[in-house]
C-alpha cells in the first residue's frame, strides 16, 4: 500500500506539472512520408484495394489500406480516414459497405493486439514510441493523401470508433496545426480521460492495480489526452454512445461529449460497447448507418 501511494502521489504531481505544458510540443511532428511499396492490387466488388507502405527516417513505416472506386470516377473523392480497434487498417474498414465515389483509408495501428506476459516485455520497453507517434504518422498519411490526384483535399474527415475516438482528438490537432483541416469528425463509442477507461476495464486484473495503472497512464499519455486537444480544434462533430456501454464509464463518456466543440450532434443507442462479434452486427450496422446519414447530409462525401 506504500508503494501504490507513493506512485499515485508522484504520479499525480507530475500530472499537475504537465497540464501547463503544450501538449503539441511533446509529440513527434508529421514528415513527409514516402510510398515505399504498394501490394498487389486487390478488388472488393466495384473497388480497388491497396496496401500501401509510407516511409519517414523519423516516424518508421506508416502502413494505410486506401480503397478507391474502379474504375476512377471523373470527379474528385473525398477521404475517410476510419480509425478503429486495434489491428490492421484492412480490419477497421472491412465492415464498411460500398462507399461510393469516395476514398476509404484505414489505418495499421503500430501497437500489437496482444502482450504475452514477460516474452513480450520488449515490445513494452518500445511501445511508448509507438503510441506518441500515431498522430504524426496518421497526419502525414492524411498530407500524403491529400496529394494525390484523384482527392478531394477539402473533404478529409476522421472516422474514430473505440480505441479509434479516444485518439482521433490529438490526431486532428496535429494535422491541423500542420495546416491541413479536418472538415468532419465522428467520435464513437469513447471516452475520457484515459486513466478512468483503465480504472473501470474489467480486462486490467489484478482489479486492485486498476486505480495506480490509471495514474501512471494518465501521466505517460497526457500530450494524447482528448480534452487536451478538443477545444482547439475546428469543423463538424458527431458524438456517438452506448446507453448501457459496460466498457465507458458513462462519466467518462460525459467528458469527451462536452469537451467536443460546437456543432455537434449527439446520438445514444441502446445496448453495450460497440463490436464486430455476430452478437452486436446489428448495432454495427446502425451506428454506421448514422454515421453514413450524418456525413452524406453534412456534404462530407460524395452520395452513395
């Protein structure tokens, strides 16, 4: 009990040293990402989907799956960058339905989607990096994107669900701060701050680590907070909830919806956390039927 003291109250003061610091100015800026490799072309339907491999000296490798119309329609294509549950860009985007004359980019988390005890514990040493880098490496994709002749670069919206919501805020800010407007926003299914997702998650056992894992947390990752970044940033918001979600505290989830700044539009569904077991497919398929509403009426993409 001394010892989980003494962290939390060590923990807490450098908390309180961090909040009159920037948080921009502890995270790893965007570069100027090089394509490196392109798969083999690969179709779904009407659509194009490649893996593409960017590549910056101090990111590392950037890894996107961008999903195009095919043939390429005359005009030019809105980008979605979706952002969801740990694993591969092809998992986040594989549930979504034909979009249209649209661009749909998801995004390679550089965080494994497990840990296996102390045979994993390096992985753990070289995570820290990983995490802070995600913003610079989603907005370097985003410029990069952007760059291309087929995209429409005043129509690049964030698409966050889950783990995707609690990190869009500080991706949005940097790709803002790096002179590229995030026009459209959804945040589904989140919450803040971080420590009080971990202090409420039933898969961090033993419970009584929860509150001081919290803590350090919330230390570790204050420059990736979402309240740290919300209210600076600009454009169109749709907030997404669960009314009985077991996973987001329903304070937490208060938090994030009012930090999230004006226009906003809130939308609470019945049922848990969202997911994609057989289980929760129908409630997958409204929130992404709303989320398709929201942007179609918001003029962020093209109609489907």
């Amino acid at each position: 009990m001394a010892l989980a003291f003494t962290l939390t109250v060590g923990v807490g003061s450098g908390a309180l040293w961090l909040d009159h610091r920037d948080p921009l100015s502890s995270l790893p800026q965007p570069q100027q990402a090089l394509e490196i490799h392109r798969t083999a072309l690969a179709y779904q339907g009407r659509r194009r989907v490649e893996h593409m491999i960017l590549s910056s000296a101090a990111l590392g490798d950037i890894g996107i799956i961008v999903s195009l119309p095919d043939p390429l329609p005359d005009r030019k294509l809105p980008i979605l960058i979706v952002l969801g549950g740990l694993g591969t860009g092809e998992n986040n985007i594989r549930y979504l339905p034909d979009a249209g004359d649209n661009a749909i980019v998801g995004y390679d988390w550089p965080i494994p989607v497990r840990f296996e005890g102390l045979a994993s514990l390096a992985q753990t040493f070289g995570l820290y990096g990983r995490v802070m880098a995600i913003p610079a490496q989603v907005t370097s994709a985003i410029q990069w994107l952007a760059a291309q002749s087929w995209a429409d670069n005043q129509r690049i919206s964030l698409l966050g669900f889950s783990l995707g919501t609690v990190a869009s805020p500080a991706i949005e800010d940097v790709a803002e701060h790096d002179g590229q407007r995030i026009g459209w926003t959804i945040l589904a299914y989140g919450g803040a701050p971080f420590g009080e997702l971990v202090a409420a998650s039933p898969h961090v056992k033993p419970s009584w680590v929860r509150p001081i894992l919290a803590s350090i947390i919330d230390l570790l990752f204050h420059p990736l907070q979402p309240t740290e970044h919300l209210a600076h940033l600009s454009g169109q918001f749709l907030i997404l909830e669960g009314k009985d979600d077991t996973l987001i505290p329903q304070s937490a989830r208060a938090r994030l919806r009012e930090a999230a700044p004006a226009p906003k539009t809130v939308i609470a569904f019945g049922g848990d956390h969202m997911g994609v077991g057989s289980n929760k497919m129908s409630l997958l398929q409204a929130i992404i039927a709303a989320s398709t509403t929201w942007l179609i009426e918001k003029g962020a993409v093209n109609p489907i």
